[in-house]
C-alpha cells in the first residue's frame, strides 16, 4: 500500500488559477489527494502565508511550497520534482 501525497492548490478564483488547477489534475495520479482551497476564506489565507505563499495560484505538496511558487509561478518541472503524479 502506498500513502497519499497531499496536494493543496491555493487559487483566487482567477484564469491563472484555474490554468493551474487543470495542470495539477493532469499530472496527478492515484496517490495524490488533490485540495483546492480558496484564498477569499480568511482561514484559508492565513495557512497560506503560513506556508509562505505570496500569491496564487500556488501548490503546496505534503506540506511544502513548490519552488516555482515561490517567484514565477506554477511550473510542470517543479511540480513533478515535488512529486506530483509519482504513487
């Protein structure tokens, strides 16, 4: 049995974000566990900036920021190199 990676995207609600929701689900595989989180819930937000997310979209796996998230924004390599689509 293999254990769940857990993959959190937080959006906006904007294009971008959901550009980055539909590449997420794309790359994700059966043991990734996929939240979308909205960053207008307050709760939401303060986790966010807990993780030091500094704008969205960004993607959180297993409890740590992705590196492209960080600056420039979603990227394939980085998702991938987190783990994403990996049992």
């Amino acid at each position: 049995m293999t254990s769940q990676r857990k993959v959190e995207i937080f959006s906006a609600g904007c294009p971008a974000c959901q550009t980055a929701i539909e590449l997420v689900n794309r790359l994700a595989c059966g043991s990734c566990e996929v939240s979308i989180l909205d960053m207008n819930d307050i709760i939401v937000a303060k986790r966010a900036h807990d993780l030091g997310v500094r704008s969205a979209p960004a993607v959180v796996i297993d409890g740590r920021l992705v590196s492209c998230c960080s600056g420039g924004g979603v990227e394939e390599q980085s998702l991938r190199a987190a783990g994403l689509g990996q049992a």
